[in-house]
C-alpha cells in the first residue's frame, strides 16, 4: 500500500494523525494497539472500549504508551483525547459519539455486541473496519447499505482473508484477467473439534478455545469465504464448498486442479478452499483470458499454458495490515473488501452433535453446531437458520448430528438486534439471489 504510506506521514508530519476508537482488546486487539504504537506514523489509537477494562488497561502499556486514563463521559474522553492521552472505558457508545474520533475498529468476534457498537458508529457518521467476518457474513449488505446513505466507509480488515483475497481479485481483475475462484488455503479441517479439543493450541498461542475452534471446524473459513463472495458476486458450488485437502506442502497450483473447473469456468465465479497445500496461510484466485497473445505472455512468465491460471499471496497478516484499512478508509474512501450489493453466500448451522429438543444452542466455535456456506437464494427459500443467528436459540425437535437447522426448527431469543437487522436486510434487498451454478 505504497500510496498510504505516503498520506501517512503527510498527516504525521502536519501534526493532523488519524483518530481511531478501537473496540475489543483481545488477543488481536492488543496486536493492532501495538502495530499502530510502534510502526504506523500519521495514525493515533485514541481510545479502547472493552466489556471489561483490565485488557484495555493492558494495550497500552504492552504497546509502549504508558498508562491510560479510565473514562466513563464524553467529556473526559474527550478531554484525553485533546491532551493526546490514551483512554480506555467500558462504554462503547463513547467512542462513536466522541467528534474527533475518525473511525472505530471492531474487533470483538462477537455478533449482538459488535451489530450495536457497528450500527450507532455508522449512525455517527464514523468510518467503521471490522475484524469480524461473522458480523460481516451476517448483516454486512444492511450494515454497508447504511454507511452509503451516511457517506461513510464500510469495510472488513485488509490482513484477515477476505481482505487480503479481495487485493489479490483486484490486482488479478486489473490485468485483464477474469478471476472465476477465489481460494482460501487452511492447514485443518474438522468439523467436529471443539474447545476441549483446541485448549492446548489456544494455550500455547494466547487465544480463546473457542476461537480456534471456529477455524478448526470449518466455521470461520465459511464466514470468510461467504465475506468475499458477497464482495465479488460469487456463490459456492456446492452446500459446504468442496474443500479438497492435499499431502502437507501440495503447491497450490497443484491442489487447485482438484477443484471442478466445470463448476466455476462460466458465470461469476465461485469461493471456495484447499487444506494442506502451501503456502499456507495464504489465499489465491484463479482466473482466465481468451486472447491468445495475453496467454502467451503469461505462459512466458511461468504462470503455464491455462486456461487457469493461479495467482496467490502467500500469507496474510492480521494485525500487522489492518491500519492499512483505517487508512485506505479515512484517507482515500476505499473499502478493502465489503458486500457489493445482496448477499450471494450466507453461513448456515449444521449439528456437531446429535441436539434435543430444548437445548439452546451455544455460540460459534464451541460443542454444538458448526457452520456451512450455502448459496443465499437456497437459505432464503428454504429458510434455514444463519450461524451468526443460531447462539441462544431453543430447539423445537431434536437434531440429528450433521443436520441443517431452519428457522422452524428454533425459537429466538427474545430482543436482539440481529435478528432486527436481518429481517430489515430481508426487506432491503427483495429481489431473487442467483446462483453462481
């Protein structure tokens, strides 16, 4: 992101830094704390807010900018902010409401407690970037639909996945070439894992269970892949894509011949994935060209002979890139990755174990059910349950492991904003969803 750089240390030299109000302080919060504190000029993490404040407390210090002053009013928010110290509170609703903060970043996981904070921001006026494709994969159409009518920017984070692929599509799209897959490379998939299974992983990296779980269990790949399906106007080829998994170390030129050309070389294009092959964490896009001049160059610059030709980014960074999407977002009003209209994909629930009736489902990530990405029009018609939906439902009948739950198949929980949102995202985009099929 060269042109960031650029515009970077012009506001850092004019004294004018980007004022970001960060939500969440988790394992990856407290790494964009210390990204922005050590390696990003022309940039100023304001404020922390976090449900609880003792991890917000710990950002700070840990990025090395000393202690930061609690707050619980506007006006002491704001007053730190002039002072350019550092703030933490337990109140979100702060941080959207304070005028000299730019944007807010999300970076919870959550889905009811990031669709309040994301929904009053863009009411704000703030530019929003999301660490959270689960939010994004479930009311993102509405959520960007609201920020056009507000003049403000929408995106998911450049670093995670989906923003790292939607780089690659552009650049791939720009040369001429027209991307039919966009690809996403995991080292594990099992649906059935859980957090007793994942403790020790999480142990040793510093990070929720839970979280590693969803990418253990297919869930988060999902809700990545139905993130940049909804931004390039792809579907999946199949309920739950293809997922071919390869010896450890498969080039990935190699693994992605296991994919069905048939499925995707005509229409816009599918998402999908590929365990083992390298280099892995990475993504990648295949695209094709017709002219036969173009396929000559591009064979004479060892991408083979086509017709599909594979590009790839061999990792993606996190926390490392995401104030890349601040910028990009305040500086020059470009999103990374955000739903280009309706949804083309949603992320369903499936049991990872045989359910009663009358249990209530818990979250993403844990023992019960695990999440599919299936082609919108089919969820929409035979209205099955989103996963960023199912946590604190009730079930009605028993489920059988590996069975596809359905909105007849649970009662709500009463009063929540996601369901609110999904039923005005249902009334704003009326027309049928094709299939990428």
């Amino acid at each position: 992101m060269m042109i960031v750089d650029n515009a970077l240390r012009e506001r850092a030299a004019a004294g004018r830094p980007i004022q970001v109000g960060m939500v969440g302080a988790g394992f990856m919060g407290r790494g964009v704390a210390l990204q922005i504190a050590t390696a990003v000029p022309g940039m100023r993490l304001a404020a922390i807010a976090n449900r609880r404040l003792d991890p917000a407390l710990q950002a700070y210090p840990e990025a090395g900018k000393g202690a930061a002053r609690p707050v619980d009013t506007l006006p002491a928010l704001r007053a730190a902010i002039a002072e350019g110290r550092p703030a933490v509170t337990e109140d979100w609703r702060l941080l959207c409401e304070a005028p000299e903060i730019d944007a807010i970043l999300e970076v919870t996981g959550s889905i009811e407690y990031a669709a309040h904070v994301i929904a009053a921001a863009i009411e704000s006026g703030k530019h929003v970037i999301l660490m959270n494709a689960e939010l994004d994969g479930t009311v993102g159409p509405l959520l960007k639909r609201r920020a056009d009518a507000r003049g403000v920017i929408y995106t998911n984070v450049d670093g995670d996945q989906p923003g790292v692929t939607m780089n690659l599509y552009r650049f791939v799209k720009g040369i001429g070439v027209r991307p039919v897959l966009c690809g996403n490379i995991k080292g594990l998939h099992d649906r059935y894992r859980n957090p007793t299974t994942q403790v020790d992983f999480a142990r040793r990296w510093g990070q929720k269970p839970s979280m590693v779980t969803s990418f253990a269990d297919g869930t988060k790949v999902s809700f990545e892949q139905a993130v940049v399906a909804n931004a390039t106007g792809m579907g999946v080829g199949r309920r739950g894509m293809f997922g071919p998994t390869v010896p450890p170390g498969t080039p990935v030129e190699e693994a992605a011949k296991l994919l069905p050309a048939e499925r995707f070389m005509d229409g816009p294009g599918i998402v999908d994935y590929v365990v083992g092959a390298a280099p892995g964490p990475g993504v990648f896009v295949l695209g094709t060209i017709d002219h036969p001049a173009q396929r000559h160059y591009l064979d004479l610059y060892k991408l083979g002979s086509g017709p599909l030709y594979c590009f790839h980014t061999p990792y993606h960074l996190c926390h490392f890139e995401a104030p890349n999407t601040i910028a990009r977002a305040v500086l020059f009003h470009d999103a990374a990755i955000a739903p280009a209209g309706p949804s083309r994909v949603e992320v369903i629930a499936a049991a990872k174990i045989d359910l009663k009736a009358g249990d209530v489902l818990d979250d993403i990530g844990h023992y019960m059910t695990y999440g599919l990405c299936e082609n919108a029009e089919v969820v929409n018609r035979e209205r099955l349950l989103p996963m960023g939906i199912a946590a604190g439902c009730r079930l009605r009948r028993d489920i059988a492991k590996d069975e596809v739950l359905s909105y007849a198949d649970v009662d709500l929980p009463a009063g929540r904003l996601i369901d609110r949102l999904r039923i005005e995202q249902a009334g704003m985009f009326v027309q049928p969803v094709p299939t990428a099929a």
